[in-house]
C-alpha cells in the first residue's frame, strides 16, 4: 500500500505485516500522535480515508513508522525527499 502526504510518501508492506500478533501498532500509533488515517481491514492496515484527504490532513508524525520498527515487522517506510540546495 502506498500512499503521499503533503511532503512524503508512505509505503506498507503489507505482505511482510504481521498483524494482527504486533497488535495493529502502526494503526494504534496513527490514533495516537497522527490524524487517524489508518484503519483495520482484513486483519491489515488501511487507509481511513481517500488518498486525496490523507495528503491534505496527514500531520506526517512518522510514528506508524517508528511503532512499526518498535512493535512489529518494520514494514512501514515514510520517504521524504530531501533537496539539496
């Protein structure tokens, strides 16, 4: 699953999730410090909301992330290009 936000882009590798047994961290983590854009689905996480409202509401936290790396798999990769100038 992927999917961008205003700076970033959000990549779920959802062959590698081992959701349920990390107990949905990425989605816990998104409810915790993010703006709730991630949901249970079929066992897997999802997006809560269209693509379109996820880059105009995300508030790119990077927790999914880091509570993925902590909690679960490490599936989770939050890429933001940097510009050199």
């Amino acid at each position: 699953m992927r999917f961008r936000t205003r700076t970033a882009e959000v990549i779920i590798n959802l062959d590698g999730c081992v959701a349920p047994d990390c107990g949905f961290a990425c989605v816990k983590a998104c409810r915790l410090y993010g703006r709730n854009i991630l949901k249970i689905e079929d066992g897997k996480p999802a997006l809560a909301v269209s693509p379109q409202e996820a880059v105009r509401i995300d508030n790119e936290c990077l927790a999914c992330e880091i509570y993925c790396q902590w909690y679960g798999s490490g599936v989770i990769e939050v890429r933001v290009p940097m510009e050199v100038v």
